[in-house]
C-alpha cells in the first residue's frame, strides 16, 4: 500500500516539475518572441510597416491636406511680399532685389511641398539605419541558456510536492502577468507607428510655413516631432538591450523563486521605460 502511495505521489511530483519547468521555459519565449519583434518592429519605415495603411495616409494627405497647405503656402508667400514692401517705407528705400529674393523663398516654399512626402521618409529612413545598427547588437543575446535552465530543474526536483505545488501557482500567477505586459510592449510599439501616421498625414501643412520667419518656427518644431518620433525607435532599442543584459542575471539567483519574480520586474521595468521613450525622445529633440 505504501509503494503505491509513494508511486502516486512520485508521478504526481513528477507530472508537476514537468509542468512547471514548460511553463517556465514558454513564459520566457513567449516574452523573447515579443521582444523580438519589437526589435524588428520599430527599425521599419511607416511605408514597410504596413504598405495598405501608408498608402492610404498618403492618398488622403496628398488629395485632402495638400490643397489647404497650397492655400496657407500663397497666403504667406503674399503676406512676406507686402512685408518686405513696408519694410523698405513703402517703395521710398525700394531695391528689385527684394522680389529675386521672395521668388527664391517661394520657389523653395513650393519645392518643399511638393517633396513633401521624400523629406518625412528620408527622416525615417535615417531613424531606420541606426535602429537597424543597434538592433545587431541585441540580437541573440535574449534567450535563457540551457545551462541556466539546468540549475533551474536541479532546484526543482529537489523540492518537495508542497513546494511544488505552490511553485506552479505561482508559475501560474507570473505567467499571466508576463502575458499582460507582453501586450502593454504591443500597444506601445503599434500606439508609436499610429502616432507616426498621423503626424505623417498633416506633413504638408506645417512644412508649407517653413521659409517664412514668423510662421517657420511651426515647420520645424513638425521636423523636431518627426525626429523624436523616428529616434524613439532607437531609446526603444536601448531599453530593449538593457533588459536583454539584465535578463540574464537571473542565472545567478539564488533560487528559482527569486529568478522568477525578478524576471517580472525587469519587465515591468521594461514596459515603464518603453512609457517613457516617446517623452523623452521629445524632451531631447525639444519638440513640443
């Protein structure tokens, strides 16, 4: 009777550290997996992120915003001209140099609209080589070792069925919650290329104020925002190398306890820091 209990009680213990070391093993994938195309994510251009989507921002901005910022662009180009007029006591101190300078400053006004869509891509494009630069340097270094993996089963079978049993509850409970901050790094990634979007459908208005002086400072504060936006993408990278350096600390806990709720905090961290990337990318850009 006894052997039988013992045997019950063995596979029972058996069935618990297999179930625990999978869910282990597949919580820290699913994390990488998400970690890894967050990497891959945030190095594309909003045309290479989703085509369907970037041409229809695009058809939109070009049959919708190009017009009024065509408006905006004619009313400055008429406010500078009868400025530089008064400006010279209205014909008193008149030189012809003044309508070659404003046809020039038109001419690049109108030269920038219609590039309109060349100029926001080339800043992305430049955001996109160094996130892909950096991006080697992550790569690879997320996953767990086998080794690590090792010391973690050893832990484990020398437990008793109690402590196992309540090491799967809480397997259980991190799991979830790793699951929950797996779709906080989601919204963060996609809420960044939706904001792009939508800065990128208006890029005509604010850039059609650039060469003039008191409505230029609207055109580059839009190229500041462009900038943070594309950089971003580079503190994102950042925040990823940090918790793949930190990630693999947890190796040298002293129990599998400890390396599981400090794998929930590094990724807490995480989700926090990726929070905080958009303001700061700003902060540092000195768009507002």
């Amino acid at each position: 009777m006894n052997s039988l209990l013992n045997s019950i009680e063995e596979w029972i213990r058996q069935g618990l550290i297999d179930s625990i070391m999978e869910n282990f093993i597949g919580m820290f994938d699913a994390l990488n997996q998400q970690v890894g195309q967050t990497a891959v994510q945030v190095g594309m251009t909003p045309a290479s992120f989703n085509p369907g989507v970037y041409s229809m921002i695009r058809t939109l901005s070009e049959t919708v915003i190009i017009p009024i910022a065509g408006m905006i662009l004619t009313f400055i180009a008429c406010y500078e001209l009868i400025t530089m007029i008064i400006e010279r006591n209205n014909f008193h101190d008149f030189e012809t140099f003044i309508f070659f300078k404003w046809i020039f400053k038109t001419f690049v006004a109108v030269f920038i609209l219609t590039n309109t869509f060349t100029i926001v891509m080339s800043v992305f494009e430049l955001a996109q080589s160094v996130v892909n630069q950096s991006a080697g340097i992550i790569q690879g270094s997320l996953d767990i070792g086998g080794t690590t993996l090792d010391a973690f089963q050893t832990q484990i079978e020398a437990m008793g069925i109690w402590q196992l049993i309540g090491l799967w509850m809480q397997i259980q409970i991190v799991h979830l919650c790793i699951m929950i901050m797996s779709i906080v790094i989601f919204i963060i990634v996609f809420g960044r290329m939706i904001e792009i979007y939508l800065v990128v459908s208006i890029a005509p208005i604010p850039l059609s104020t650039m060469v003039n002086r008191e409505w230029g400072s609207l055109g580059t504060n839009y190229l500041k925002s462009l900038f943070a936006l594309g950089f971003q993408g580079f503190l994102i990278m950042v925040c990823l190398g940090i918790y793949a350096v930190l990630i693999q600390s947890i190796a040298t806990a002293d129990s599998i306890h400890m390396a599981i709720w400090i794998s929930v905090g590094y990724t807490a961290l995480l989700c926090f820091t990726l929070m905080k990337t958009g303001s700061l990318a700003k902060s540092l850009f000195g768009a507002h």
